[in-house]
C-alpha cells in the first residue's frame, strides 16, 4: 500500500526531525515556489532595525516562525508593483506570469486577509481582475500555528482567528517539526520511513485586548442619518495622522492601487503600464481629473478608512475586512490605535452621544 492510499482521508500528521524536514522542504521547492516571512536585516524603519516581510525563500532557516511579520502575505499575490502590459509601437504585450504554484506560509489572520482581497480583486465586478486572478490560482497555503496572540493582534474581535483553507498545517519548534498535510502532491514527497503524528493546529482563543464592535443597526442609522460622520472624534486623527500611509502598506487587506504609466517613447514605441499599491490615507488619493479631492483632511481618511474595514466592505461581502492583525497599530509612527478607534465608534454609538 503506498503512503496517499494509506492516508486516503488526505488529512495525515506526521513528526520530523529538523534535518528531515530540511530534507522534504527540499522536495518541496521542486514542485513549488515557496513563500513565507523573512528577515531582511537593516532595512526596517529604523537604520539599524529589521524588516519582516514576504518573499521567496530557498530553505527553512529563513522561515521567521516565532515573531508576527512586519508586512503581510498579501505580497505573494499583489506585488507592490505589477507590470501590467508593454506597449511596442502598435503592439499590447500582457506581462508574463511564472507558471509554478506558490506554497505561502501565513498566520489564520494573513489567510483571512487573502480571502478578503479574493472578494475585492475576484467578486466585486461583473469581471474578475485577470492579473490577480493568474497569481491567486497558483497559491496554497501553509498554516503557521498561531496559538497565541502578539501584541495588538484582535484577530478573536474579527473572527479572523481560525481558518480551514491550507493544504499543510505546521507546528514548529527547534526540536521537531510537526506537519498535518491534506494534499496528495505534498503527501507524496513524504518518506515512508517518516513518523505519524497526532497533530491538529490550534488557534488564538482570546486576544489580549478584545475590542467590542459597533452594534450594525446603530452603525447603519448613524451613517445614514450623518451624525458619525461629522462627530469631532475624528478631529483628532486630523491632528495627529501625518498621512504617511504606513498603516495602509502593512495592512494585509487594504487593496488599493494607482496606475503608474512609462508614456511610449517617440522613437522605440515602448511605453508600460503598472500598477502599485496606494492608499486612502496617502495625500493626493483622492485627487480627481480638474483638481478637485475627495477627504483633504486626515481626520476624514481615518472615518473612511475606519468605515471601509468595520462597515462598507461588511455590508458587501458579509465579513469584516479587517481581520484583526494589528499590524497598523505596530507599525503607525503616531501611535494612532485603530482598534482604539474601532472602540470609540462602539462607545459612541452606545452612549448616543453623536446624536
Ligand atoms: S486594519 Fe489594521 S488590524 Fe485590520 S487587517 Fe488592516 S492592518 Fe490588520
Ligand atoms: S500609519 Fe498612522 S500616521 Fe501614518 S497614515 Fe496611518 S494612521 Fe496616519
């Protein structure tokens, strides 16, 4: 009997040694392009400080297991910038994509916040965006256990704790590493020789400091009556957000994007257009063909933004977009907490004061 038939229910644990996982994690990289966090020395926000983020990675030392990333998974599938097409002359020339399926290993929350960009990039038009759609189709993911809340995650908050879409799960310590695989193509690379498991992931139960949501029949009537809207609350955020966009970048559910255009040459007819990401606390935004903007203060792009990630997308999509990871509340330079603001609007709504 070989292993897949052995394991039919697809949902087979197993223990490896640090050297044999080193071992499959080579197996793996024949069949995928593997993407997890890393560390990238020097190049966080301070000169001597590093970055964690995303990008392909060659052996599982890189594998940053025991700290919360700085940027999210998002990364693997809306690339910071994206050509879209060539010009040549008369000639429209779509970019390429690599043809290898992606293995992505994220946190439930970063897997949440995939799913939220799949509503936005695949289910919100009467199209699906191509480009995004050719990268989301090669992506599986690899779980992270995340049995345990970092600072300022609300993932428990967001219902954004626990997810059932992975093909591996991981559990990882220096010792030993154990992996509960549900793919035959992963389940095949496992050796015979190698030890059966108990192992099913565990999940955040409780974050350290729940945030309690808005009521949504309040929320709705205090939008649409314009009470919250014009509450000084935001006044704050006017005076204290420097627009910098930080919160935006590391969020793993934001998705918005500018064009940015190579006009074609005069003699070499080459001209390309890409796209990179944008973001609604950015100045100029907004900014519309005659000059006119939309949410010129900062205080109007923090009730927006705070809307967008609590309400609006909610009302769409039936999930809250934001998924609890708090990578904004780490990483603004002003302190702003947005799960603080989150709790004001909640507070609010309660007392009745905005009416
Ligand atoms: S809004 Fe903040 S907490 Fe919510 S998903 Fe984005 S970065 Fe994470
Ligand atoms: S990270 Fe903070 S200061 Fe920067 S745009 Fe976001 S809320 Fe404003």
């Amino acid at each position: 009997m070989n292993r897949q038939d052995e394991y039919s229910d697809l949902n087979a644990s197993f223990r490896f040694s640090v050297l044999e996982f080193n071992a499959l994690f080579t197996s793996l990289l024949e069949h995928f392009e593997i993407w997890a966090p890393q560390r990238y020395a020097a190049r966080g926000r301070f000169s001597d400080a590093d970055s964690i983020g995303y990008g392909p990675i060659h052996s599982p030392n890189e594998i940053v297991f025991d700290e919360k990333s700085h940027f999210s998974s998002k990364e693997a599938v809306f690339p910071v910038s994206e050509t879209m097409f060539d010009l040549l002359g008369d000639e429209f020339v779509q970019a390429e994509d690599a043809q290898r399926d992606i293995l992505v290993f994220a946190r439930p929350c970063d897997i949440n916040g995939i799913e939220r960009l799949d509503d936005i990039f695949l289910r919100n038009g009467s199209v699906p965006d191509p480009y995004y759609q050719r990268r989301r189709e090669r992506i599986r993911f690899v779980l992270m256990e995340c049995a345990a809340s970092f600072e300022n995650c609300f993932c428990v908050s967001m219902s954004a704790n626990r997810t059932d879409n992975y093909i591996a799960a991981i559990r990882w310590n220096s010792e030993h590493v154990l992996m509960r695989i549900r793919d035959k193509t992963l389940l095949s690379l496992v050796p015979d020789n190698a030890s059966p498991a108990e192992f099913i992931p565990e999940f955040v139960e409780e974050d350290r400091e729940p945030i309690g949501l808005p009521n949504g029949e309040k929320l709705e009537a205090a939008i649409r009556d314009g009470s919250l809207f014009e509450h000084d609350m935001w006044e704050e955020y006017t005076a204290r957000c420097i627009a910098c966009g930080r919160c935006n970048t590391h969020c793993p559910t934001c998705s918005c994007f500018s064009m940015l255009d190579i006009a074609p040459e005069p003699e070499s007819g080459f001209g390309r257009r890409r796209r990179v990401w944008a973001g609604c606390h950015i100045d100029g935004f907004t900014n519309m063909a005659g000059g006119h903007a939309f949410r010129k203060d900062n205080g109007s792009r923090m009730r927006f933004k705070t809307m967008h990630k609590i309400h609006d997308f909610n009302a769409r999509f039936g999930r809250h977009m934001c998924v609890g990871c708090g990578r904004c509340d780490d990483h603004c330079p002003e302190y702003i907490r947005f799960a603080h603001c989150i709790g004001k609007v909640t507070r609010l709504l309660e007392s009745g004061d905005h009416e």
